[in-house]
C-alpha cells in the first residue's frame, strides 16, 4: 500500500493512485506543486485536494469549470468559503462586480459602478 501524496487515500499501485488517479512520478508531483496556491475549490468528491494558485483559477474559469455559484475559498475571503459571484479578485473574472453584481469586463481593474478594486496580491 502507498499512501497517495494527493489526496491522504491509501493506494494499492505504486504509480498511480486508485482513489483520485494523481501519479506518483516526480515529474507530475512536481506539477502539481507548482500548481499549488491558497484557493480551494469545495469538491466533494475530492475534499483533500491542495489548493491552486490564482492562475490555476483563472484558467479554470476560463474553461467554465468554476461557474458564479462554485464555492470557493482564498485570500480575499480570509479562507472562509463563499460563492466565486461574491468573492473578491474572482468575481470579475466571471463578469459581474464582487461588491454591486454589475456587469464588467474580466480584465479590468475596478468597478465602473461603485469603484470597487478587482487587484488583488499575487500568490
């Protein structure tokens, strides 16, 4: 048995974990932890995963894997966990304010409605 890097699972390979498939060559555990970061995406299936980075985050909302009502946690929430449509430094990346809903542009920096800030510090 190995237990798996990833997720805490005790795995019966040793290349592969058979609770969450993360492999356990260097390589990939290597990429992972570059990935790594302070913001957590609440995942049921998979609870013990380590947080990523903003860029991950981003990314992530890019493919429209993490939609308004996705439940998140990071800096900016003090680590508590909220809905990514609340969340500062994430919401406008999904098009709306943080702070007054309004619509705006991901790539801003602030709301053109109530002038609330989208910067945030890096991870």
């Amino acid at each position: 048995m190995v237990l798996c890097t990833y997720c805490g699972s005790l795995s019966t390979s040793t290349a592969k974990c058979t609770n969450c498939g993360g492999h356990f060559d260097l390589l990939s555990r290597q990429r992972t932890q570059n990935g790594m970061g302070p913001w957590y995406i609440r995942d049921q299936a998979n609870p013990f995963h380590p947080g990523c980075s903003y860029e991950t985050l981003r990314r992530l909302i890019e493919r429209g894997r993490v939609r308004p009502d996705t439940v998140v946690r990071g800096p900016t929430t003090r680590q508590f966990w909220s809905f990514a449509r609340n969340t500062p430094g994430v919401a406008h990346l999904l098009g709306s304010c943080h702070a007054c809903h309004a619509e705006v542009s991901p790539g801003a920096a602030s709301c053109p409605s109530c002038n609330a800030s989208f910067i945030i510090a890096s991870d």
